[in-house]
C-alpha cells in the first residue's frame, strides 16, 4: 500500500529520511539536467535555435506534456511511449545505415570488455543512465495508485501482470543504450573518427559518413529521449518529495526549479556534452540508495506478505547492488589517484 519513498519515511529516523530526500533530489535534478540538455542539443542541432532558447522551449513543451496527467495516466504514458517509440525506430534506422559487426555485438552482448580506466567512467554513466534510481521511485509509485488490490490473490495476479510491462521497459532502454555503443564503434571507430566526444561533432561527422538522413535521424531521437525522460523525472521528483517528507509543490514550480541548472549550462556555456556524462555518473551514485532500501523492504515478510522475495531474487538483487557499488568504488579510485599521486593511469 506504499511506495517505496514512503516506506523510507515510516521505517526509518527523520534525520536519515531527510538525508535520502536529499540524495534522491539531486539525483532527480541530475536526470533533469541531463534530459533537458540532451533536448535542447537536439533542437540547437535540428533548427539552430541558441542553446539558451532551446532550453527554455523545452521546459514549456514538457510541462504541456504534464498537463496530460490532469486527465489521468493514460494520456500521459501514450505520448511517453510515443516518443520511445521514436527512439527505438531511429536506433533501428541507424542500424541499418551502419552496418555494425553482428558477430562482435554477439560477443560482447555476454563478455564485458572495457578500452580503458578511461571507460570506466562511461559504463557507470551507463548504468546510471539505464536503471536510474528517481525512476525506481516513480515506479513503485505508478504500480501503488494504477490498480489496487482488495487481496493476497489479486496481488499476486497484478505482480504477475507488471513483470513483463518492467522486463520490456528495462530491455528496450539497454537495447537503445547498446545500440548507441555500436553504432558509434560501426560509424566513428571503423572511419578512424575515435576521438569524437562531443554530441555537436558527432552530429556533423554522421553526415559524410552515412548520410544527412542518419545525422537527423541521430538528433530526432535525442529530441525525444530529452522530452521523454524530462517529463519522466519530473513526475518522479514529486514523488520522492511527497513520500519522503510529506509534501508537494506545483508541477509548474517543479518544472521551473529543476530546469535552472540546464538554464545555467546553457548560459554560461559550460560544454553541454561533458556535463551530460557527469550527470549520469551522479545518478550512479545515488542508485545504491533506492536499490538497497528496496532489497531490504522486499525480503521481508512482515512488509511483503506472500510476495516477499524468493532466496534466489534476494541473492541476485544482492550481487546487482554489490557490482553498481563496486564500479563506484573503482570510479572514484580511478578518478582520485591520479591527482593525488597514488596511481598513473595507463
């Protein structure tokens, strides 16, 4: 009967409630950050409208797209899924139009292989971009209020029934996140073009590579994963405030708040594409937080009742949350020895 941010707040101290509140809003407003950039590149790229304005425009676009949730959540999650849709058709395209080595995606789909300490960085970013903990948050809120259970038996039937709706979800964003890896190895690495590390430059090399259709192709579906995921950690960042410290402020107040920091990048002109990469390492690090809470509250009985978690469930849970903090850990190392002169990375 509670989502997760709630039960935070009844189970633990206030001093420790608050300090999650803490850490689970900056890393809303990270996710912010980081959506709301990656839009307003695409607009900058798309239309050549200033970094500055594009944000600004979309802040109104995804607060338009709120409004829809005055009229309940289906209008919401369509236009959500519309533009997810987007994202997995332009990845499909892009595919198509770079022509990666099936055999290689094939074997490193299951074998991890990492370029560098360098990577390092970038596959925290991406797990962090991928199951990022304010969206745990609003999932257990979306699932607590969609349809509620008036026994043990239709609990069961509606766990049953969400598992596939999360096992699609979850695929189809590493899906996109692959598709990002091995199009840039396809296009960029196979061209010699492997020092591109900008958003802006990868846009312009895709046309003579492949084509001007696929550098559209490219901004379209940052345009969408911008609005999407914008709108998204809005909505979750109400529902962090609101379970961890009982209160709400108005979506357009909300809105307006969390876009100040993208409005402060793009004014002062701090490289967009470099802080879109720290913003989902930020996220990494405050993913512990919401993935332990939630194996700690769904291993007990008292809490759970009959859909408690199997001892194998515990245990991967477990082993998923010991890798993210261990990749932390070496983040850390790899990003802190140097400077302090206990490490010289190679």
């Amino acid at each position: 009967g509670h989502n997760l941010a709630e039960m935070c707040r009844i189970n633990f101290s206030k001093p420790t409630t608050y300090a999650m509140w803490v850490v689970s809003e900056i890393a809303a407003m990270a996710t912010d950050l980081a959506e709301f950039l990656g839009a307003s590149i695409a607009l900058n790229l798309l239309f050549g409208i200033p970094l500055l304005i594009a944000t600004l425009i979309t802040g109104v676009i995804t607060y338009v797209i709120l409004l829809l949730e005055r009229r309940g959540f289906r209008p919401l999650e369509a236009v959500i899924t519309g533009l997810v849709g987007i994202i997995a058709l332009s990845y499909v395209i892009e595919t198509f139009l770079s022509r990666p080595d099936w055999g290689q995606i094939g074997l490193h789909t299951v074998v991890p292989w990492e370029g560098g300490t360098s990577s390092i960085l970038l596959s925290v970013g991406i797990i962090g971009a991928t199951v990022m903990p304010h969206a745990i948050y609003l999932h257990s809120s979306l699932t607590q209020k969609r349809i509620i259970p008036r026994s043990e038996k239709e609990a069961k039937r509606i766990f049953k029934l969400s598992i596939p709706d999360v096992v699609i979800a979850m695929g189809l964003a590493g899906l996109v996140n692959m598709a990002m890896l091995y199009m840039a190895a396809a296009t960029f690495h196979a061209h010699g073009q492997s020092n591109i590390a900008d958003i802006g430059v990868a846009y312009q090399t895709l046309t003579p590579l492949l084509g001007s259709a696929a550098s559209i192709i490219f901004a379209v579906s940052l345009l969408a994963s911008g609005l999407s995921s914008s709108t998204v950690g809005t909505m979750a960042g109400q529902v962090i405030m609101q379970g961890f410290v009982g209160f709400t402020i108005p979506v357009w107040l909300r809105r307006l708040v969390t876009m100040i920091p993208a409005v402060i990048v793009a004014a002062i002109g701090i490289n967009p594409t470099n802080t879109l990469v720290i913003s989902q390492v930020v996220l990494s690090f405050a993913l512990p937080l919401p993935v332990i809470t939630l194996v700690m509250f769904t291993r007990r009985r008292d809490i759970m009742g009959t859909l408690v978690n199997k001892p194998i469930t515990n245990i991967l849970a477990i082993a998923c949350s010991v890798v993210i903090l261990a990749l932390n850990v070496f983040l850390l190392y790899t990003t802190f020895a140097p400077v302090l002169g206990w490490w010289t990375p190679q």
